[in-house]
C-alpha cells in the first residue's frame, strides 16, 4: 500500500487558530476582558476617590479632636495644680479655700470657645467662667407671630430643653468620675445641645480630692462642618468621573451595540446577505469580537444561500435532461408501430426513469443531510468495527458478477475510535465503495484500508478501474459532476455521491483527497482518503 500523506484543511485550522486566538485574549473575566477592566476600573475609581477623602479626612477629625483633648488636659492639668499649690491647705483637715480657687481660675483661664468650671468635694458647682467672663451668648429669637396669634400671658421662667436633662447628667457622671480620683476626656452634649470636648481632673491635695475642674471647648461642630466641606470636593470628582464614566460606557458600548442592532435589522429588512462594520471589526475587545462573528455569521449564511442557489440551479439542469429524454420518447413512441423500436424506447424510458428516480434520492439526501448533521450528536465510534459491519452488508447481498469488497486493518484488536455520527459516517465510505464498484473491471477488488498517522486515523478506498485524469482529482467532488470512460452505462450515477461525502468529511473536522495508484507510468486504480482526527 503506498504512502498516504495528510495535509490539514486550511479553512479548518484558520477557524481554529481565530478561536484559540480570542479564547487566549478573553480569559477569565475580567482580567481577560477589555470592556471588564474598563467597566470595572471606571466605576471603582468614583468610589475610590469619595472612600479616600473619607478616612483622609475622618483621620483629619479624629487628629483635631485628639489634640484639642491633649490641650485641654494640659491647660486643665496646670490651673489644677495652681490650685493645689495655693488654695488647698492639708491641716488639721485637708481642705480647698473656695474664694481663692475661684479667683485662681479667673485669673488663669481666658480662653474663646471654651469653658472652665470647678466643682467642690461634695460635686457643687463653685465657680464657672462662663459666668465671671464677659461674655454674651447669642442665640437667634423665634420667627415673630402675627398680631391675632399673639398671647396676654407672659411667663418670664424659660422651659429647659429636653436635652438639658441629658447634658446634666453627663456633666454629673464626669464629674462623679473624676471626684473618685479618675480624671475624664471625651465628647458630650452641653446644655445649649451642641456637642463639646470635655476633659475633668480632679484637684487633690496628697491623695484626698478636695474638687474637680472642668474645662471644656465648644468647637466640634466647627471642625465637623469644616470636615464636611472639606468632603465636598471629593464628592464631586467622584460624581464628575462616575459622569465621566458613564459617557464612556455609552460612547463604547451602548452605541456600538446599538449599530449592530440596526445594521442586523438593515440585513432582515433590505434583504441583505452581510453585516459590514469595519471601524468596529478593527476593535480589540469583545465587541470587535462580536462583530467579526456577526460579519463570519452572514458572511457563511451568503455563502450557504449562494450554494443552495447553485444546488437549485444544477438540480434543475439534471432533472431537465432526463425529463426531455422522457418527453421525447413517450412522443416518439405514438409514431412507432414496430416492436422493435417500440421495445427500445421502452427501454429509453425506464433507464430515464430509473436515473430520474436515482437524482431525486440523491437530491433529497443532500438537502437533509445538513439538518442530520446538525442534529445529531457525535459520539465515539470504532471506525474498524463500522467498516467491518459495512462489509458484511455487501457480502451479504452480493450477486453474481458483484465486485468484492475486502477490508485490511491494523492486527491486534486495536481499536480506530473517532467522534463522529454513525449514520452519516457509513453513508461516506458506502458512496466511495459504490463508486469505486462502478469503475472496477470484471474480475477487480475494492480494498479498505486503515491506519493510524499523526492523530489521525485514516482509511483508504482503492480499486482497480482506469484511474482519473489529472486535472480531475479536485473536479470528481463537485456536485453532478459525472466521467465515465468508453462502455460505461450512461445515467448510472447522479453525480452528487462525492460531494456528499466530501460535505460530511469536512462537517467531521476531516479532510478527503483523490489520487491515482501508479506503478511507473502505469495508471493502476484510483484512491480515496478519508482522515479524520482520532478520538
């Protein structure tokens, strides 16, 4: 048996190399992915920024309040040991001279938004610089009443507000933990309900406490509302590239998507055959993914049309040969009286009928077998066992004169698995045994031969007829193309058996060839190899 060499369909590996291609660039989502990383990147930097300028500036606050407690600690820390040194006297008992800590305290506290006041053993309330300092506290009045609303009633007691109660009793827990000795710094709410940072030390003399000092600033508010607007103007970068963001988006995506819409709207409606959108075919990310598919996509349905067409057209011709040889005879045959004649237009007609008949199969199996391939589902097969199978068909119903069918295959029981379509498979090598029986001599043998080569598992039909000219080995799989040498019966086939069975070579990812076996210069038969990739 000569050398048999495989050559690759070259449509069939482009495809594959495309695949492979994109397949490698998409990758995992969305690290593989153009649009995920700028849809991801483009959102979370909005909420990057805003979540930056948060704990920057939240760090900020917490820094400012922490340090405003450190000063006030140390200036309350200072006043509290003035009144130790000089208004505390320790015999016979340990007390505070009242008159003197209140004036030490008038003395030494002048401070703006801030308030100092000392409390006694028992937690009563000595001294306040609110009080001593001249200082007026500006509250806004109450919108004016119109003249019939207005009440005779006067009441010159103003109501507390509900938070007073609150603010004193946070004010009397601070202090009650500060005359146990535990001096307190921390946030509360005042009286006027603003919130202030507090800090209390207890004034001792040795280690009785003899009152407490409470010094106190009132501008958090001001720092929150300067760290709020400090906020702002990450607030509004954040919305500017979430905008931004979002324009891009649209501008990348969305109108692109919608010009595939219309352009696949422009093939249905105008009747087009194919979707041409260059710019975006160049785009390398999965829209241009997209489009290149879609342009594939139209681009093989105008070729399937183009091929139905031409299958309609050459249908036509060979069913208007028969038929005018038909319409011809059953004319001719009126005029005839004699037997003879008549016998032989007899005979006219049903060769006419019978290859009439013989198109019409062979029509209605090519127009199927696109539906069959699609809808079954390859699965392993044993090429030797389908073969073998098939030979036992032919032995089973040879007649005398028939042309044997002999099939070689590798010793060993080793199996030639391929994934593929059972069907479809046998209906392959049964139209390369029919057609090589048709051009073997009296006496000649069609042989089958398998092997293994480079991933592929390959089957050879040969027999032993007068071979193909040259220039006919790609032409033989064309459909209705027919060449019989001199004496061969005229209609016996349809023409369309190669082609067929080049169609579901292919529709396997494999590849069929035609070639002559020589010896010398000597034409000894014609071959057909199948290849197709091993499962």
């Amino acid at each position: 048996m000569a050398s048999v060499t495989v050559t690759a369909n070259p449509d069939l590996d482009a495809d594959a190399s495309t695949e492979r291609v994109r397949g490698a660039r998409r990758g995992v989502w969305p690290l593989g992915s153009r649009l995920g990383r700028l849809i991801v990147i483009l959102n979370i930097l909005g909420l990057a920024i805003l979540i930056g300028g948060a704990l920057v500036l939240n760090e900020l606050r917490r820094g400012l309040v922490t340090a405003r407690i450190d000063n006030l600690h140390t200036q309350g820390e200072l006043i509290a040991n003035v009144i130790d040194q000089l208004a505390t006297a320790g015999e016979p008992e340990p007390a505070m001279d009242v008159s003197s800590a209140s004036n030490i305290l008038d003395s030494l506290f002048i401070s703006k938004n801030q308030r100092a006041r000392l409390f006694d053993a028992e937690g009563h309330l000595v001294d306040d610089s609110l009080a001593t300092a001249d200082h007026v506290e500006v509250t806004p009045l109450p919108p004016a009443r119109k003249k019939e609303e207005q009440s005779f009633s006067f009441n010159f007691s103003p109501r507390p507000s509900e938070g007073s109660a609150e603010a004193r009793e946070a004010l009397a827990k601070e202090v009650g933990q500060a005359l146990r000795g535990e001096p307190y710094a921390g946030m509360r709410i005042s009286d006027t309900g603003r919130r202030v940072v507090s800090v209390s030390i207890p004034i001792k003399h040795v280690r009785e406490v003899l009152g407490v000092l409470t010094v106190e600033a009132s501008d958090v508010d001001e720092i929150i509302a300067a760290q709020r607007a400090a906020l702002v103007p990450f607030i509004l970068i954040a919305v500017g590239v979430t905008l931004l963001s979002s324009l891009l988006l649209t501008q990348l995506i969305a109108q692109p998507v919608l010009r595939l819409a219309r352009a696949a709207d422009r093939v249905r409606l105008s009747r087009a055959r194919t979707i041409a959108l260059p710019d975006l075919a160049r785009r390398d990310d999965e829209l241009g993914d997209l489009t290149r598919s879609l342009e594939d996509m139209t681009h093989a349905l105008s070729d399937r049309m183009e091929a139905i067409e031409r299958f309609a057209a050459d249908v036509a011709h060979e069913i208007r040969n028969p038929m005018t040889s038909i319409r011809s005879a059953v004319e001719t045959l009126e005029l005839v009286k004699d037997k003879a004649p008549r016998e032989r237009l007899l005979g006219i007609l049903k060769q006419d009928i019978g290859r009439l008949d013989r198109l019409v199969t062979d029509i209605s199996n090519a127009s199927r077998l696109d539906a069959e391939l699609a809808r079954d589902t390859p699965r392993p097969l044993d090429l030797a066992r389908l073969l073998s199978e098939l030979i036992v068909f032919y032995d089973a119903t040879a007649k005398p004169g028939d042309i044997p069918v002999r099939l070689t295959a590798p010793g060993g029981g080793e199996a030639m698995g391929v994934s593929g379509r059972e069907g479809p498979l046998q209906q392959v090598f049964r139209n390369l045994v029919d057609n090589a029986r048709s051009f073997s001599p009296p006496g000649g043998t069609v042989r089958i031969h398998l092997d293994r080569q480079r991933g592929n598992v390959i089957a050879t039909v040969e027999d032993d007829g007068p071979g193909m000219p040259p220039e006919n080995l790609e032409t033989v799989f064309e459909r209705f193309y027919t060449s019989r040498p001199k004496g061969a019966a005229f209609g016996g086939n349809s023409g369309l058996g190669l082609s067929i069975a080049r169609q579901i070579v292919e529709a396997h990812g494999g590849v069929i060839h035609a070639e002559n076996r020589t010896e010398g210069d000597k034409v000894l038969g014609a071959r057909f190899v199948v290849a197709l990739p091993a499962a």
